[in-house]
C-alpha cells in the first residue's frame, strides 16, 4: 500500500506491525483492519485465528480496508509472527507482576515513533477477545501496554483496544496543530471601536439611558470592557453602528 | 452512576456530555454508550434519533454500559439538548470555513478539562453516520473538533469517533504514570559486578579465549561495556557465575 500525503510523512509506511494472537471472530479482525487503516498502518497479522480465511465478515467489516486485509499474513505461532521485529509492545487490561516495564498507550506510541527512527522493526500484539495475552505470549514482549480506562466499566473491545493504539501512533507523528484560530477578518483598530463606543455613547445619552452621572460612569466602563473582550471585526461594527442608529431613531421618534 | 476510584479522583462525574444529532442506528448508539462508560463519561444525549426508543441493538451493543443508557435523553431539537451547557464542541471530518477555532481531540480534552474545572457544563457533539453535522449545526458550536486521520483512509465510524474523544478526556485527566519500570530486584552493586567480570576474563585466560594482548585489552571492554549496560541483579550474577564455573570446568577437562 502507497500512503499519500500527511500519513506518508510521518512514516506510516514503516508503522508497527499489529499482531492478534488467537482472534476469535472474523468481524473483529474486520474492524481492526478498518482501525489500523484510518491511522495509517497496514501490517497486520494473525497468529492461529480461530476461523477460517478467507472470512466475509471480516471483508465487511473492514468497510473498504482492503489495503490491510490484502497483505495480512496468518502465522502458526508468535515467534514466527515475530521473528523479524526488534521490538513487540503486548497489551493486556491487567498488568499482572512480570519483570516488563508498562506503559501508556500515548507512551508506547511515542518510543514507538523513536524506534522506528532509528530504523527498528516494531509490532504491537493484542490477544483474543474474551481472555486475553497470557504468561507465555506476555513473556515474548519488551513492554507491556495499558490503556488506562474507568475501574468501575473496563470494557474496551479488540478493535477498540487496536483504534486507540493505532490513534496514538498517529498522533504521536502528526503535525496537525492542536488549535488554529477560526480564520476570517481581523478585529477592528482601537481607532475604529473607540468611533463606535463614542458613537453608542452618544445615542444612549441622547435616549436618557444613564440616568445619573455616577451610573454613566460605571456603565460606559462595563460597555467598554465588553467590546474591548470581543473585539468586532469592522463589519461587525458597522453592522452595529447600523443597529444603533435605527433604534436611536425609533427611540427618539418614540419621545417625541 | 457513581464512579470509583480514578475516574472519581478524575472529575468524571462532570464529564462532558455527549450528544449525538439525528443517529440512525440503534446499535451505534449502543456502541457509543459502551466507549463513553469505559473513559467514565455518563451523560448521553439524543436529538431525533431515527430509530425508536427502546432499542434492543442498542442494548445489545452496550455491552452492559446500562448506567449510560438508563439516564439517556431524547430531545425534539439541538437547542434544547444543549440549553444547560456553557461550552459546545462539534466533531466533524471536514472542517468548513467556519468562524470557529477547529481544535485536535487533545486539544478539545485539555480545554474541556478546564472549563469542568471553572464549574463549566461541557458538550461534544456528533452528527449522524452517514453524512456528518451541517453548518447548521457547527453553527450552534464554540469550537470544532477534528480527530486527524490517515488522508488516503477516513473512514472513523460515529463509535469510534466518540471513543476517542472520550480517551482524550479521560486521558487529560488521567494521573497513570506514562511508563513504570518493571518492579523486582535492584542490579547487583559494581562491585559486585566486577567482582564476577575479574573471574570472568580469568576463566577465559585460563582457557586461552584472548588469544593476544591487543585482542585482550578490546575484548574486555567489550564484555565490560556489554555487562555495565545490563545491569544484571545479584541472583542473575550468581546464575552466570554457576554458567562459567561450569563451563570452565568442563572446558579444563577438555585441554587436558
């Protein structure tokens, strides 16, 4: 598969490899493909699927993913899905005590994006759906992965558990910009609003609004902080200073 | 619900609410329950959904998330399934020319995180499946959140997408150290290690290994550099002792 564009850049092509480890359902491994794709990654591989293949559930549920789907490789064991990498991530809900560091999902995908860098082979295995990576496959991993979830509802499925890792991968080498300003005109000059407050000033002293001199002052104090905040575009103060006008007008004609 | 634990300490039960606009399948909206509880948001909102309510798929697919599916609501309008809220983010694939700041999910998580902080009632907003929110939606919005994806595959189904701004959530809330060492023994002291190093490279005297001065004086760095960046425990040292120890023995046997 040819990655074009942004996922390119950031080197998805040598993205990790996704391992599942004895997956249950076709479906899952549907979704996963489809998951894997929308973070740029394509490698994916099983390891002893409990169904057959080619499977159509998985067709469907890959919704398009073919690019993953096409080039996914079925392997007898772990060690031969994982001979050629140099680094496995394993992920499993419950740390349990092994002598493995453990990770965040954001974390793994960071020293991910660093060992593909330099160059390393990385694969990130996932076990079957309802039990789980045991022991052994856990053994064959250099760090454990843990999404950090509610203790009170842990209920993250396989593709799900896929999507946010591959999200993570993604993230970790974008350089989209976390916020960008809603683009359009730029505010009007200090000059400009100042024509404008005085302007406003001047109808609501003509149309008796103030009342007193002490209530004026404070008024034209609160009126003024909040354009200032706002800061209207040109447009928008002559769309204001048209509205002003139109009901200074009303108004007057009103106390006439 | 009452959330325990970390999701508590998290502030998750002022999560944000999650509102989807029009969704057409009752499975997805099942789907979204299940993502929302696992990241420990609660507060889901529906407005004219297309299917009715109750919805077997959507049960289902909830995977047991009933805390969020029982105090679900149904509004006739977006303005009425907003009207508590101080803060609306949309979702949306394509950000349009709007005068709005368009934000990453991170983004969006990090700033929701402070307005919950300052007592602020937060929504994100999702459109329906197929076609997404139109601009008459993102125009009732303070911000637009985009998740950025793989430009040659977007294909983030409404489940997803709410899975991934619930993570965010609750990652930017989350206090899970990034990564822990692997617990388990300290290395072994230098001392202790050169102490196995000396009687290391005298076994391999012993048994003719270096076979020059030169070749000794680079050879035992290279054991030296490669042990230093180990670290190996005190039991591991042991371990290898017992390895040479035995080895030399059998190798002396041998030469003579």
């Amino acid at each position: 598969m040819k990655l074009t564009g942004k996922a390119a850049r950031a080197g998805a092509e040598n993205g990790p490899a996704i391992l599942l480890f004895a997956p249950q359902l076709g479906e899952n491994v549907g979704q996963v493909a489809r998951a894997m794709l929308n973070f740029g990654l394509a490698d994916l591989r099983l390891v002893r699927p409990r169904f057959g293949w080619p499977n159509a559930k998985a067709v469907a549920a890959a919704a398009g993913a073919h690019a993953v789907l096409n080039r996914m490789r079925i392997f007898p064991g772990l060690a031969e899905a994982a001979e050629d990498l140099h680094h496995l991530f394993a992920t499993t809900a419950r740390p349990r005590e092994l002598e493995k560091p453990v990770m965040t999902a954001e974390a793994a995908a960071a020293e991910a994006r660093r060992l593909v860098g330099e160059g390393r082979r990385v694969g990130f295995l996932f076990g079957p759906e309802r039990s789980g990576l045991s022991n052994a496959e856990l053994a064959l991993a250099d760090a454990i992965v843990t999404i950090p979830l509610n203790p009170a509802f842990s209920s993250l499925n396989l593709a799900q558990a896929v999507l946010i890792c591959a999200y993570e991968w993604f993230e970790a080498g974008d350089r989209t910009p976390p916020r960008r300003e809603a683009a359009g005109e730029p505010p009007a000059t200090k000059a400009e609003l100042a024509g404008f407050l005085a302007f406003l000033v001047e109808e609501l002293d003509r149309s008796g609004f103030f009342r007193s001199p002490t209530r004026r002052r404070s008024l034209v104090r609160a009126i003024e902080v909040m354009f200032e905040r706002r800061r209207p575009t040109r447009a928008e103060l002559n769309l204001l200073w048209g509205i002003v006008k139109q009901l200074g007008r009303r108004g007057g004609t009103r106390n006439l």
